[in-house]
C-alpha cells in the first residue's frame, strides 16, 4: 500500500496523497486505519516477518531459509 506509506512513514498529509493519487480522502484515512503503523494487521504482518527471520540462516553472505518439519510422537 504504497499509499499508506507515503502518509505513514514519510509524514505526507492524506490530502496531498489522495490528490496526488485521485483518490478520496476518506478511503484514504481508512486504509491508514486498517493498515498503518498501529493496525492491528500490521501487528500480524510483523509477527509473521519475524518468526520467517527466526528460522533464516546467513550462508555466505546470503539467507537460507530453513524448513523445518514437525513429526508428532505418539
């Protein structure tokens, strides 16, 4: 959502982004809701950025990404 990030993390008004992207204003202010810095699917988007790096190895200078398997034991 780029234009979330430009109200977001750059610090641009809304009503300069929605003209910017003929967008209305108030579309705008709910999509900052929904999926700004304190939205609550923000929220999960980081948690779920963070359990991939738990499970990232750096090799050589590149991330290997780790499968890992999980076998019930009865």
């Amino acid at each position: 959502m780029s234009a979330v990030k430009q109200v977001v993390d750059r610090g641009h008004s809304i009503a300069s982004v929605a003209t910017r992207l003929d967008i209305t204003t108030r579309s705008l202010y709910a999509w900052v809701k929904k999926y700004g810095s304190d939205s609550s699917a923000n929220k999960i988007q980081s948690d779920a950025q963070s359990e991939i790096r738990r499970f990232t190895l750096p090799v050589h200078g590149q991330y290997m990404l780790l499968t890992v398997i999980k076998i019930s034991v009865p």
